[in-house]
C-alpha cells in the first residue's frame, strides 16, 4: 500500500493548500507533483539515486505520453492562432446569430457529444470546442467554468460511446466482444444520463438573457476552425487535423492580412509555451506512475480488490473501483484499461460475467473517473486553454456525476437484464 502513497502526497499537498489559502491558484500543480515526485524517489529502496531517476524516467518516456505532449503542443498553437486572427469571436458571432442565447448550454453539450462520438477523442473535442463553447458563454454571461464542464461532459459522452475510440477498443478486444454489442450495452447507462443532463442544461439557459454584443463574423477567419472539426468528424488522426488546422490559420491570416508573419509566429509560440505547465504535470504524473507499479503499487490493488469476490455485482462494483484506483494512479484512462484488461477477463471468466458487459463497465469506469481527476489530461487541457484551475470545472461537470449514479444503479439492478442474466 505504500507504494500508491505519492498519490496521497499530492492530492494533500495540493487540496490542503489550496483550501487553507482560500485560493485554488495558491498551490501551483506543478509544485505538488514535484513534491509528490521527490517522495516516490525516497520510496525505492536498495538503488543509487541515478537508478531511481531511471525508474522514474522509464515511466515519464511512456509512447502514450510523449503522444500527449505531441498533441498539447500542436493544441496550443492551433488554438492561440486561431484566437488571435479572430477565428473565435467570428465563430461565436456566427453561433448567437443562430442560436437563442438560452439554448446555447445544452446545444454546446448535445454539440460536444456529437463530436466526441465522431472522432473518437474526448482531447480533440476539449481542444476544438472549449474556445468557442467559452466565448459563447462570456457574450450571454454564464461562467468560463460552467461552460468548459459542459464540453468536457460531453466530450466524455462522445469518447464513452465512439466506435473508433481508444478506449473502446482496448475494452472490446481485451474481453473478446464486438464493437457494436458493447455500444448497445453501454448505450443504456450512456444515454440516460445525457438525457438527464440536456434537460438541466435547458433550465440552467434559461436564466441567461440575449447577448448585448454580438461579435462581427469574418467568414474568411472561420475557415480553419470548420477544417479542424469536419476532419475530426471525418475520423482523421488527431495530430494531422490540428497540423492542418495549424497551416489553414497561418494561410488565412496571410491572406485576410488579419496577423503578420511575425505575430503569427509570436501567437503560435505563445500557444506552445502555454501548454509548458501542462507538459511538466503529464510528465511528472508519468515518472510517479512508473515507480507506483515498479513498487507493486498496482499489483497490491489486484490482490485486495479481486481476492475475496464471489457474484457478479460484487464483480461488477470490483471492476469499477479497481479501474478507479489504477486510474487515480495513472491519471490516464487508455493507460489504465491496458493495464487492468487481462484482470478484468479472468474476473468476468471466472465470475460469467457477459463479455459485453464487462467491457460496457470498463469503458464507463474509466471515464467516470478520467472525467473528474483534477490532474488528468482532458481536465488540464480544458483549464489550460480559458487560463482557470481544473478544480473550477470539478464541480459543474454534471454529466460525469449523473453517468456515475448510473452505472452503480445499473449494477445493483443488474441492468439492462440482457447483459446480465
């Protein structure tokens, strides 16, 4: 158990600093995964201190990993570039032209699912979205917190339910079902809370008046933004899509004259250095992971978790909660359900569980979970493009909460009854 005690350290030294300061800006993350990463450095015993660096290193250097960082990069000059040329503020006029102001928070949300779905990323959808879903809600009013939890609810819905999503896949071929047969069984615990949640959103609108300002559409500008979302419904690769939304807006900012070489190099640059603090925490997150299980921090989860289970809910609710606990340490859900698939198989073999449940309930946990880790990467994105603190998002994302209460009702009622007779 001592092995998955950095986790503790960071979540104390961050929370407890930031509750007693009154300020979720007092403690900055980075400091508290340095501090949590110096700690997991003490807990290898037996090795030289460039031995344990190595240990923690191996971890940080992870393929997945430097996949994010790659895509944090490009995110950040896409997405200042575009801000900076206008694309955002055209957007944003050209959406309060068509939508009534009251209908934006649930048709960002119903918008953010779409896309989710379409692409198969919930980081593509956040990245995509969230500047235009924040903008949307300065012109009526409503708060950059609120709106950005909308998106990343829905991108959660979208990633849950894709066919071509990572996690989708892992899910399926790990426990042996089809793509198709795992989407109806989730679809039940999925759609219901996304039900739910169009209707709160509905009401939470209709506090908010008619924008007083509507910005000017300069339809030139919106090029780059509608390139990067049809290609990411077109099921693009994520890294290509934002490497071509990055040349559009570099071509239409030459064209329109809206940005010159040199701002638009400087706005790219920006963009990048953005992203630097979440660059350090996904690598630092990385190197504690990797001392957790060199420790057999995951492998104490294993035996505790699954060694006394004897039905299928009790199977079901230890699915859940060991994706939970390895998700905690890993901060990444893709990463989590490689790790837990074989011991997921042997519990649903040995348990009957139906493959296609099992895999519905592993995919589901993993967002449940990735969904509100103030250190996970789709939260730390999301923060990192409005400038605010992941936990300002935490409490308004009504969609992973709802889906939550879903799926521990869906187990104690052992429903939908198809997948679990």
């Amino acid at each position: 158990m001592l092995a998955l005690s950095p986790i503790l350290v960071f979540l104390l030294v961050y929370l407890s600093s930031s509750i007693l300061a009154g300020d979720f800006y007092a403690m900055p993350i980075t400091v508290a995964f340095v501090v949590a990463a110096a700690y997991s450095l003490m807990l290898i015993r037996g090795k030289k201190m460039d031995e344990r660096i190595e240990i923690f290193s191996q971890g940080a250097m992870h393929s997945t990993t430097m996949l994010m960082i790659w895509i944090f990069v490009l995110a950040g000059a896409f997405a200042q570039t575009a801000k900076a040329m206008g694309a955002i503020d055209s957007l944003v006029g050209m959406l309060l032209q068509i939508l009534p102001s009251q209908a934006v928070p649930v048709s960002m949300f119903i918008a953010a699912c779409l896309v989710s779905m379409s692409v198969g990323t919930s980081v593509g959808t956040i990245v995509t979205l969230v500047p235009i879903a924040t903008g949307l809600g300065e012109s009526i009013g409503m708060p950059t917190g609120v709106m950005t939890a909308i998106i990343v609810g829905g991108a959660y819905f979208g990633d849950n339910l894709s066919f071509i999503s990572d996690t989708t896949i892992i899910a399926t071929t790990s426990q042996g079902c089809k793509l198709n047969d795992k989407f109806k069984a989730n679809i039940y615990i999925a759609m219901p809370a996304a039900i739910l949640c169009c209707v709160l959103y509905f009401f939470i609108g209709m506090d908010y008046d008619s924008a007083e300002h509507v910005p000017t559409v300069e339809w030139l500008t919106i090029i780059p933004y509608m390139l990067v979302i049809i290609m990411a419904i077109c099921g693009v690769n994520v890294m290509l899509v934002l490497s071509l939304g990055i040349v559009a807006s570099f071509a239409v900012a030459m064209i329109t004259g809206s940005l010159s070489f040199m701002d638009w190099g400087k706005s790219a640059g920006e963009g990048i250095l953005g992203m630097g603090e979440l660059i350090i925490v996904v690598l630092l997150a990385s190197g504690i992971m990797g001392v957790i299980k060199y420790l057999g921090g995951i492998k104490c989860i294993v035996e505790n978790m699954l060694s006394k289970v004897s039905t299928k809910r009790g199977g079901e609710y230890a699915m859940m909660l060991f994706i939970w606990l390895v998700n905690l340490c890993t901060a990444n859900n893709t990463i989590t359900l490689i790790t837990t698939s074989d011991i997921i198989r042997q519990v649903s073999e040995r348990l009957h569980i139906d493959p296609r449940r099992a895999a519905s309930v592993m995919d589901t946990s993993s967002c449940i979970i990735q969904g509100v880790l103030p250190y996970g990467a789709q939260m730390l994105m999301a923060a990192a493009l409005v400038k605010i603190s992941p936990l300002e998002i935490l409490p308004h994302l009504y969609y992973v909460f709802v889906l939550a209460v879903m799926l521990i009702l869906a187990i104690a009622f052992q429903y939908p009854r198809k997948y679990t007779d």
